[in-house]
C-alpha cells in the first residue's frame, strides 16, 4: 500500500473541515494530496501572503475551490480573483499562475480523464 493510499484510506468515512487540512507557514506554500486515483487527485493547499505558483500549463483540467482568504489566478493572461466560497476551472493545456493577495487555503481537484 502506497502512502497516498494510507492517506486516503485515514480520511475516508469522516467529517472533515477542509480548512483544517492543510496549515499555513511562514513564507510558504503547504500542500497535502488528500486523494490520489489514477482519474485524479484531490489537494489542499495553504499560501502564505505573497507566496503563489509560477505559471505553468497542465495537461489536465483542474478545479480551484477557495476555502479561505482572497488569490489572484491568472489563466492565458486573464486575471481573475478569487475569495472564499468562490471556485474557478483552469482549462488543460492554458497558462496559469496563482498568487496570495493575502493568506489564502484552497482545494484543487484535478481530473485526468
């Protein structure tokens, strides 16, 4: 059994908080895969202010659920931001990059199929 599904199989069948799962740092960004499948995972993620993602393209789509805070997501130039309770879809194959316009947590699912 891999970590991931050690992981997988801790959360499953509870009630979680998703703005528990994952803790912000000082001048940085945490990450914790939550759910790994081979159609996807499921991530949260925790940035400190001024901290973000350079931008980069994925061969997938991918979903960003804000759960705290406020982020500037950039998708193909066009700058979007986002405040908790709001989410956008990042397009495979198009050029994003995020950033923390102040500490922020978010849920990023991706789908590979």
């Amino acid at each position: 059994m891999t970590s991931e599904q050690k992981m997988s199989d801790k959360l499953a069948a509870q009630v979680l908080l998703l703005k528990d799962l994952a803790n912000y740092q000082t001048n940085s960004v945490v990450s914790r895969e939550i759910l790994k499948k081979l159609t996807g995972t499921v991530t949260i993620f925790a940035f400190d202010q001024g901290q973000g993602l350079s931008e980069h393209t994925t061969p997938f789509d991918a979903l960003v659920y804000i759960i705290d805070g406020t982020a500037q997501i950039m998708i193909s130039g066009v700058d979007h931001r986002l405040s908790a309770g709001e989410m956008i879809i990042m397009p495979a194959n198009r050029p994003h990059a995020l950033k923390a316009l102040e500490k922020f947590k978010m849920m990023l699912v991706m789908i590979k199929s």
